[in-house]
C-alpha cells in the first residue's frame, strides 16, 4: 500500500459537483488516488448542484470524464466500487432544505469519524452563501478540533481587492483562516515544487540568483484554446484576473522570494508575500493587452467587449536582490503554443574574446507544461580547426525521462495535501492581498479597446516590442527547441 499514513476517513463535499472543474479535474484526481491506493481509508462523495439525477447516475456521470482526463486507464471495477459510495443532492444554495438533505445524507454515511473537506466549486457569488448556510445547519464548525472540516475556496477569490476583502472578511467570520485552503492549482505542477528544491537544495544557482548576474527573467504560460463555453465568467476576468493575478504572481514569488527560514506553509509564505509586496510595474510603457479575432462572437460575450485574452507586462521587484531587473510576462488563448515556463537568462560575460562570433547568453528555462523539466544552455566550441567557432548547447534534465511519464497531477496533490491538513501549496490571504493590489493597479491603464491578434500567433506585436524595445526577445518565440523528442538533446542519464 501507498496509503497516506495520516490520512482519516472523511466524507468530500463538492458544490458545483456537476460542474467542469468536477468532471475535468476533480473525480479525475480522485481516481487516480484511489487506483494509486493512496486513500486507504473509507471515504464518501456528495456532490450538489442544480441537476437532477439519482446517486447511480451521479456516479455514471463521471464515467467519459475519467476515460477522457485521466492520467490512469479507466477500469470499470475500480470505479465501480469508488462509485458506489458517491451520492448526490439536486438543489438551491440558497435554500435550507439543501442543508438539511445534505445533513441527513452526512447522517447515513459518517461513520464515528466525521471528518469532512468540503470544494466551493460554484461560481464565486456562492461561496459566502455555502459557509454561511453551512455554518448556520451545523454542518460546518469552526476552528481546527477533530473532526477536522476543511473548505478549498476556488479562484477567482474574489473580482478585486474590495471584494476579496469582503469575502475573506465574511468568510474569516464563520471559519478559521486554517480551515480555508485557498487554491491555486499551479502550486500542484510537479515542476512548480521543484522550484523550490531547485533553489534551495543546490549550492549552484543561490550566488548567481540576483541583479549582479541575471539579465531579466521571463514567464509564459500560453494557452492554444479560447474561452470555451466560459464566456460569462471570462467577460468578468480577462486574462490578467484569470491567470496573471494569480497563476503568474505564484511562479514569480516562489523564483524570487528569499530562502525561507523552514519548509513550512507559514516560513514560505511569509517570504512570498514579500516579493509579492515589492512587485511594481516597470517604468515606462510596461503594459500589452490583446483580444483574439472571434473573441466577441463567443457564446455569452458582448459584442462590444472590451476583454483582454492576452496580457503581457514588464515588472520589476522593488528590493535588494532584484532591484532593476526586468520581469517579462504573458500569458494568452488562441496562442501558437501551449507552454508554461519560465527563463532565467543571465548577464553576458563581461569581456567578449570572440569578437566574430555571436555569443548567447546563458539561460537557465524551467519548463512546467506540457513538458517538465530543466535546461542550462551555455557555450561550447565547435569541434572545427582554425577559426574559434561558438556554438549553444544545452543541459537537460526531463522529469518524464527520469520519473517516467505518469506523474500526478496539480489537483491531486492539492486534494490530498487538503485531505492530510497540509496547507504549504495553497495561497494566503496576504498573498492573494497584495496581488489583487498589482492587478488592480494594471487594471486602472485598461480603458481602450485591446488590439486584436490572430489566432496561433503569439499575441499582438506590441507584446514583441514591449521587450524588443529593451535589445531582448522572448524565448519562446524566437528560438527553436527541441520539443519532440523530451529525451533528445543531452538528457542528464538515469543515474544507476
Ligand atoms: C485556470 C484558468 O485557472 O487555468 C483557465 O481559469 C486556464 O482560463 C487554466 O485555461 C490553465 O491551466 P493549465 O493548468 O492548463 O495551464
């Protein structure tokens, strides 16, 4: 057995459980742990929403879901029996009667133990009415006795600063701030964690990690699909709500924070909000947005959007390791690529010897989706006689080559941190604090209409010359990478 040795048995409640989270992500995870035998304790499913369906259907209802988004194959008796202790409540957030069934429902199935981990799925308006109708029907208690009861808020956490306070305001009221699991899920890509490890378990990077050696950094996280049938939502976020603010504000503070004094949820938060604090927009013009063609013809976008689908900022960090680095990001849909991933590129050599030859600098590149893993490129001589020729090449080490391809995803290593009470990858609220107030401070420059770019490009060109203009260019457009093949190009061996 793989079981968690601290793990209780506990009963997941999902609100919104017929959502796409649930189907894409949620009872995936949860049937890769269960295949995996990491839940080696009895547990139940209750999932709530609008639909109407008996227990059985609720259950079935994840059958394609699994078969199309899981990493484990889809056996049917495995999940026949993690379904059958799935059950399922058709009814109004607003209304007791939900709250009573679900009590009644809680009744059945606790056994002596009832601990519970409940999901806010929904859409964010609910997520005060849930813990307040909760708390109110018994169902949820707070603070952090046994049974311990948990609750994962889903981003959006909140749609700016004012109405984030205000949810966690209500929220802090009803529950502990340890009993709210705030969930970013790029804290759970396996190359996120790594980071961290990277940093701080290697004597290499550390001396070279600050404005004496790095250039400027860059991240990416690029999308190749549009906003989907989330029309509605995104009309309200746009991509520096949906993605910047959050998923791209995590990657840099855990790249620039400082070494935390102990592998805690609280020492590494606390470094993190300091970076996070110090991020500013670069002076100058340090703001791209775009909109992919198509975008306003989208189910449930106006016709008029003003929406950005791509954002690209220049940033920097007000504090003494960072000070005057560039900080490049973007992010955007309908993009030529799906990658997420970051580069540290480092200053060039001070004096050049080989004045002939075009020298690259080195670059550490991070890559986080959809491949994993680590490149150093620096430069070697070509085996050529006579004139000294230069050439970049690189150090990798392929997570899939080393570990093999299947390895868990965000949100199972997200539920079960929450399922064991492990916080350290979900977000404080003064992280999500203090990024609200850089978003807010890009949002106040957003009152044009964004340019437009194609699809399967890489956004609107002033985005290239948003870095261009500084004698740089992204990485990820410009050089060509050997993608195809993970384990191609200098893969670190597989140690013995
Ligand atoms: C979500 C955003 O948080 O992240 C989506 O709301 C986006 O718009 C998704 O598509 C991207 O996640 P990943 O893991 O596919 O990079």
């Amino acid at each position: 057995m793989t079981g968690v040795a601290n793990l209780k048995p506990f009963t997941f409640i999902i609100f919104g459980g017929t959502g796409d989270l649930a189907v894409r992500k949620l009872i995936p995870a949860l049937y890769n742990l269960y295949i995996e035998n990491k839940l080696n304790v009895p547990f139940s499913v209750i999932g709530i929403s609008r639909k109407q369906m008996s227990h059985q259907q609720y259950a079935d209802f994840f059958i394609d879901g699994i078969k199309k988004y899981s990493r484990n194959k889809y056996e049917e008796d495995v999940y026949k029996k993690m379904g059958s202790s799935f059950y399922y409540i058709s009814g109004d957030l607003q209304k007791d009667e939900t709250y009573e069934q679900l009590k009644n429902i809680l009744n059945e199935v606790e056994g002596k133990e009832k601990n519970r981990l409940f999901y806010l799925a929904t859409t964010p308006v609910f997520f005060p009415v849930v813990v307040e109708n909760l708390t109110k029907h018994g169902i949820l208690h707070k603070g952090t006795v046994e049974p311990w009861h948990r609750v994962i808020i889903e981003k959006p956490f909140g749609s700016d600063l004012a109405s984030a306070r205000k949810l966690n305001h209500r929220l802090e009221q009803l529950i502990d701030d340890s009993q709210m699991y705030r969930i970013d899920h790029y804290l759970g890509k396996e190359a996120v964690q790594n980071f961290i490890v990277l940093r701080f378990a290697n004597g290499i990077f550390e001396p070279l990690w600050n404005n004496k050696h790095i250039d400027h950094i860059q991240i990416t996280v690029s999308e190749t699909v549009g906003v989907g049938n989330r029309g509605k939502y995104y009309e309200q976020a746009g991509a520096t709500k949906d993605m910047l603010q959050n998923h791209i504000v995590q990657l840099l503070s855990l790249i620039a924070m400082e070494p935390p004094v102990n592998f805690d949820a609280q020492s590494i938060s606390a470094e993190k909000v300091k970076v996070i604090r110090a991020i500013r927009l670069f002076p100058g013009s340090n703001i791209v947005r775009g909109q992919y063609k198509g975008y306003t013809s989208e189910k449930d976008v106006d016709p008029g959007s003003k929406v950005e689908t791509f954002v690209a900022a220049k940033l920097e960090i007000h504090n003494w390791r960072w000070a005057g680095v560039p900080i490049y990001v973007r992010t955007g849909k309908y993009l030529k690529e799906k990658t997420t991933g970051v580069v540290i590129q480092f200053n060039k050599p001070p004096h050049i010897l080989y004045k002939h030859e075009n020298i690259e600098p080195n670059r550490l590149v991070i890559s986080i989706d959809p491949r994993t893993g680590f490149d150093i490129q620096f430069n070697i001589k070509e085996p050529t006689r006579g004139d000294v020729r230069i050439r970049e090449v690189r150090m990798n080490f392929c997570h899939e080559c080393e570990f093999g391809a299947n390895t868990p995803e965000a949100y199972e290593r997200l539920l079960l941190d929450a399922m064991i009470g492990d916080p350290t990858l979900f977000t404080s609220w003064e992280e999500i604090q203090y990024s609200w107030m850089l978003a807010e401070k890009m949002l106040q420059q957003y009152d044009k209409c964004p340019p437009l770019y194609n699809r399967g490009s890489w956004g609107p060109e002033e985005a290239d010359k948003l870095i261009t203009q500084d004698g740089r260019r992204w990485y990820y457009a410009n050089i060509r990478r050997n993608n195809a093949n993970p384990c191609g190009n200098g893969c670190i061996q597989k140690s013995e």
